[in-house]
C-alpha cells in the first residue's frame, strides 16, 4: 500500500501547474459523484494510481487527459492542461524530485560531467558549489550532504550509477580532492545496492546517448516510475509512462557503451594513479 500524503503534501493549485491538474481531477470527480475505481476504468488504471493521481504523486498524461474531456465534456481542458503543464518551467520541480528520490527504492542515475550528489564528499561538493553563483552555497551543501542519508536508509535503495568519463577526470578543487572523491566511489561501489559503471572517452566508444546531459530515472512502489533532467538554473520531472520510457531506453543505451563493473573499477584506479 503506497504512504498517504498528509495535508501539507496534499496538491495546491496556486504553487504550479501539475498540482492544479491533480486538484481539478479530483474536483471534477467529487462533483460528479464518481468513484476513483470508476474513473480508474475510464483512464485505465487501478483505483490507487487514481488517488495517486489526484495527490500528485503520479501525472496525468495526454491520452487520460484525452479520455477525462470526453467523459466529462469538457472540450480540450484536460489535454490542454497538461500540455501547458509539460512544457513549462515549474520553479518547484527540484523540491518535488527530492522528495521522490527519497521515496525512491531503485535509482538509475547517467552523470555527463561530475560526480552525481548522493556520492559526493563534502569537500567535492563544496568544491562544486564554490565555483557557482548559487545565493547560499553553504545551505545547499548542507542539505546536499543531508540527502546521502537516503542510501544509510534500510532497506537501502539500488543504485545503478553510469558516469561519463569526463565525471570522473574533470579536475575539482585539487588532486587531493579528486583522489578522496574517486576513493570513495571505489568504496561504495563495493556495497551490494550500487553498480557503477563507465562509458569511456576513446573512439571505440564514440558519440552516445549520454552526450545530450544527465538525468535520473527514480522507481518506487507509490509512484511508479519518473525521470528528471536538470540544467543550470532549472530542472524538469517526467512522468508520462512513453516519455519516461524514452529515458529508459536512453540509459539502456548508455549503458551498452559503458565499461563492465571490473573495467570500470580500473579506469577510476588509473585515473587515481595519475594524480599521484
């Protein structure tokens, strides 16, 4: 049974488009006197993806959106709702990844220039975040540092961790730094619910799906499954099912060009050997 949201979670149609959406769906309904499992037939999902959809834990797509105007009549509302919906920014996207990610029983993160931050050290990270023009570079370390609870949690989540060469040499801070950083990826990956791999940088490998940026596919029992993509100043959560397959099938791909476990482990060593 997936965790009910208290009040403070519940969707508030001011704060961005998506929790509009959720709010309306589930106005809609209750005006109707239409049960969730009646709906669920509608939309063709089970009873709980309904509640999960009128939380805001999962996104209506087009084609539901499709189905609910021509149920309730309501021309293009819905489709037009989460189309609007998609294609903006919504500032609280990077708050609502967090929370998933912690939610999240399997991660697959594909990292195109540094160390993804859930195996960060503090001082990579504040190496990182010192170079930027982030507002308070000593919050955002520390509520970086606070997410990494996330993998003391148990059961932890399984991690499948793909990092592009350029991850893993791209000089920050000092080579004592790097070493400690690269270290402490050897570390983790001997951990049962971590894989790492790389893709290397050589010609054999060429150009791959990776070289478009990173993102993250997160996994859970209540909310299926979502990706998010960030870029300087702003980030994105997909959770239509065909949009967020699309990112499956981009780090499948990644991941085909990538070095197994044992090649990697040995790519980090020499990279290590080289600071020396």
């Amino acid at each position: 049974m997936g965790r009910k949201r208290s009040a403070d979670e519940l969707p508030k149609p001011q704060t961005n488009m998506w929790d509009f959406v959720a709010y309306y769906v589930r106005f809609q309904r209750t005006q109707r006197g239409m049960s969730g499992e009646a709906l669920g037939r509608v939309i063709n999902v089970s009873k709980a993806q309904v509640s999960r959809i009128e939380t805001g834990v999962q996104r209506l797509d087009a084609q539901q959106a499709i189905a609910l105007d021509k149920l309730w009549h309501t021309g293009r509302l819905f489709y037009l709702l989460v189309w609007y919906a998609s294609i903006g920014h919504d500032p609280a996207w990077f708050a609502q990844h967090l929370k998933i990610e912690q939610r999240s029983a399997m991660l697959r993160i594909y990292e195109a220039n540094v160390i993804p931050g859930l195996l960060q050290t503090p001082e990579y990270a504040e190496a990182l975040l010192r170079s930027s023009i982030e507002a308070d570079p000593d919050q955002i370390l520390a509520d970086r540092l606070q997410r990494q609870d996330l993998l003391l949690r148990d059961p932890p989540p399984h991690l499948t961790v793909l990092l592009s060469q350029n991850a893993l040499d791209w000089p920050v801070g000092s080579p004592e730094i790097m070493y400690g950083q690269l270290g402490r990826l050897l570390e983790g990956a001997q951990r049962d619910n971590l894989i790492l791999r790389a893709p290397p940088r050589t010609w054999a490998t060429g150009a791959h799906a990776g070289l478009g940026g990173s993102f993250k596919l997160m996994s859970g029992d209540d909310f299926g499954e979502v990706a998010y993509t960030e870029s300087p100043g702003a980030g994105r959560l997909v959770s239509s099912p065909p949009d967020v397959r699309t990112y499956g099938i981009r780090f499948e791909r990644i991941s085909a060009k990538a070095l197994d476990e044992g090649a990697s482990f040995e790519l980090i060593q020499k990279i290590m050997e080289e600071m020396r």
